[in-house]
C-alpha cells in the first residue's frame, strides 16, 4: 500500500549497502544520539510563518484575563481557608463577661439594641482591648451587668462563626453575605497586574526554553526531560519577578472587612511597615517557598500537559492510518507539533482543555503542602504585634520547620488544607489559560500565513 511505503522509506537501506552488510558503527547511547541529531538539526519547520513575541503575549494576556475573572473568588476562599487560624487572634471567652462588664459600668451608652437574644445582640460588633470581639447589647441599662453579662459568650460563638469558613461552599456563602459578593473578587486588579506579565514570561519563557534552537535545554536536555526543566526555570523566573504583587496580592485576599478601601489600606501601610522593619528584600517574603510550590508543580504540569496532549494528538493520527511510535525522538517530537499545528480550531482547543486540566489537578495536589507554607508566611501577623518572641512564630522559620510545626499541630489536614479550592481554581485556571493561549496562537498562525500568501500574490 502506498502509505505503509512511505512510512518504512526510512529504515531502508540502499542496494550496495544491503549487499554488503550493515556498516559497523560505534556505539553510541539513545540519549546521546538523541542530542547529537537535534544539535545538528537546529531548524524545526514546524511553524512556518513564525510566531512573533508580540503575538503570543498578547495570546497569553487574553487567557490571563479569562482566567483571573473566572477563578478569583475560588482563590479568595482558599487563601481565607489557609490563613483564618493565622490571622485572628484567639478569643478567650471566659474573660469576655468580666471585659464586658468593665466596659458598660464605664460607659452606659455603649448598650445599643432594645431587645437581647443572640441574633439581636450581634447586631453591633464592637473591639475591646483590640483583642477580643464581642457584642455589646442589652435590653436596658439598668440589666445590662447581669443580662448581657450571660448572653456575650453567646454572641461571641455567633460571631466567631460567622466569620470561620469551613468548606469552599460555605466560604463563598459566607464572604458574600458578610462582606458583599464583590469581596470574593477582592485583590482582581492586583491578581491582574501580577498575571498578565507573569504568564507572557512563563509562557514565551517555556516556549523559547523547550523548543527554541538557542536554548542550552532544548539542546542539552532530552526530549522526554525537557518539559520538567524548562517548566520549573521558566516559572523560577516569573515567580520572581511578581513576588512583591504576589505578596500584597494574597494579603489582600486575607484581609477582612466590609469594604475594600480599609483592607487596602491597611494592605498597604503593612507592607510598609515590613519594608522599613526588614528591608525591602522582604517584599520577597515567601519566595523561597512560591519556588518550592511554583517550580516542581510547573515541572510537572508540562511534564503532565505535554504527555496527555501527544498522547491524544498521536491517537488521532492513528486513527488516520498514521503511527507516530514508528518514528526516533527528535522526529517524532516535530512530527507531533506538526499535526497539533494542522488541527482545527475545535480539537485544539479540546486538546489542550483536557490536558491542561488534567495536569494542572494533579500537580496541584502535590504540591498543596508547600502553598499552605506560602499562604502562612505571606499573611502571619507581625511576631512584636502580637508579643510573641520571634523564635516562637513558626512562619519565621525555614521551609521544613515550618511545614513541620503545620503537620505536628494540625496533621496531615493541616498541610492540604485549602486543597478543594486550589484544585477548583487550578484546574480550570490551567485549562482556560492554555486553552486560550493555544488557540490564540493558531488565529495569528492564520492570520500570518495569509498575509504571507496576499504578499507572495502581490509580488
């Protein structure tokens, strides 16, 4: 059959050499053999016309937007998730009656509502000694010492519960009630002053890493490592460029309120306090473990994406008759992106969806413990804030100290908490953001090729 014929052209050998024997060649490893025909092969023909820089920002800028409007409030809820034993101080309710006691012998007009009951009683939520949160309430003055005094552990409960999320359903309802269902989009603007550049330098980043000629990965590393380490060296460096924004970003998220501008606020005039207490070196704070959390999972989210999209790419080419197996591993890999860049809007898109989302789970999922690490360390109260020696605070520590101090007081929980929300964020977030930047990739190839082709019938 004429197609078998074509496809075994390459293993045969010419006549004079047939009838002499094979040539006797050193040997040489399958790794090594591998390099050796890429270094000497430099030119991919895969995407002619090419691609410019522009283009694919600007591929990468349209899934950013999509996705940061889509998942933010999934990543508020995480982040309120992983820091709400952090941030709030703890409440010692047996001091309560005796605090509240104090305050309305002191000050009579601070009881407010005309009936008590627990409902009522929280109606109004007052700071006293900046520490506690109670209810000031009572039906009159004159019983406010002995009523109030029996309902404020009560209304405390209450309140402490409003505020305590337990499930990413009941943070979405409870953020939105309290706070108004636009906090659950709080921090969008810096989420998109952080994503929009940090996915252009990941993106254009991985892709001049793992395919570009001039890269010393795409010639020094093989093909089936590659994606593991172009991945990480390409989110090492957006990591680190939008670590401040990253910083202030998730600070933001776990602030509380009903408003936006005080938590903004506060956002700020904390980091500046950070900033001239440590350093500005500090608006790096958590770095060390963005990496650890960043740079294995984008290790083995491309590792992961780049092995379900061939595997889906060459079970279609299968289907027309055409085995990709057959083919060495340089070859092989430029005959994969090859069909991927003959495919149709429509089985691009789906291809990269599920792989995207597929990879992205599961690397999220690994890599839970080191984003609780992150998250902790990002928004713990300042260690002289509290009077807590800074020996004490376990987000001071290193890395593993602290992911051990989280194992040893919450167990194993402690260190995935969070992981339902993340994994519903991170899933379709890596699947819309691929999804968007590959498509947007094809529709310039298109658009490149056609004005190649109106140049050409010009000339």
């Amino acid at each position: 059959m004429p197609h078998d014929a074509d496809v075994q052209d390459h293993d045969r050998l010419p006549l004079q050499q047939q009838a002499e024997g094979p040539e006797t060649l050193p040997y040489t490893p399958p790794v090594m053999a591998e390099m050796k025909a890429r270094a000497a092969d430099p030119v991919d023909p895969v995407d002619p016309p090419e691609i410019t820089v522009l283009q694919r920002m600007l591929s990468a800028t349209t899934g950013s937007l999509l996705t940061a409007l889509l998942v933010t409030p999934l990543d508020v809820v995480r982040v309120r998730l992983q820091s709400q034993n952090v941030s709030r101080p703890r409440v010692d309710f047996a001091k309560l009656p005796a605090n509240f006691q104090k305050i309305v012998a002191s000050s009579p007009t601070a009881v407010r509502p005309t009936d008590l009951g627990v409902t009522a009683c929280c109606r109004e939520v007052f700071f006293v000694n900046a520490n506690s949160e109670v209810c000031l309430a009572g039906p009159k003055a004159a019983q406010a010492e002995t009523a109030a005094a029996a309902a404020v552990p009560d209304c405390a409960v209450e309140q402490h519960q409003k505020k305590t999320i337990n499930s990413t359903v009941d943070g979405l309802r409870k953020i939105a009630r309290n706070e108004g269902i636009s906090t659950l989009w709080r921090g969008l603007s810096p989420t998109l002053l952080m994503s929009i550049p940090a996915n252009v330098i990941y993106f254009t980043g991985y892709e001049w890493l793992r395919f570009n000629p001039e890269s010393p990965i795409h010639r020094a590393t093989p093909d089936q490592y590659a994606p593991l380490v172009a991945g990480a060296f390409a989110r090492v460096l957006a990591a680190t460029a939008v670590g401040p924004i990253e910083l202030f970003r998730t600070r933001l998220q776990a602030a509380q309120g009903q408003s936006a501008a005080g938590p903004l606020r506060d956002t700020f005039q904390g980091l500046r306090r950070m900033v001239q207490t440590h350093g500005i070196h500090s608006l790096w704070r958590g770095l060390t473990l963005t990496l650890w959390r960043d740079a294995p999972f984008s290790a083995m989210y491309w590792w992961g994406y780049e092995t379900v999209r061939s595997q889906l790419t060459e079970a279609r080419e299968r289907r027309r008759g055409r085995d990709l197996l057959d083919l060495d591993g340089s070859r092989r890999v430029r005959e994969r992106r090859r069909s991927q860049s003959r495919e149709n809007h429509r089985a691009t898109f789906f291809d990269s969806f599920a792989a995207g989302s597929l990879s992205g789970a599961a690397a999220s999922i690994a890599t839970m413990p080191f984003d609780v690490g992150k998250t902790r360390t990002q928004v713990y109260r300042e260690a002289a804030q509290a009077g807590v020696p800074t020996a004490a605070v376990a987000e001071e520590q290193t890395m593993g100290r602290l992911l051990w101090h989280i194992f040893r007081t919450e167990g194993v929980a402690g260190l995935f908490k969070g992981w339902i929300p993340r994994t519903l964020k991170v899933a379709p977030a890596c699947a819309i953001m691929i999804s968007s930047y590959e498509v947007g990739k094809k529709v310039f190839r298109g658009m490149n090729e056609r004005a190649r082709e109106r140049k050409m019938n010009g000339a």
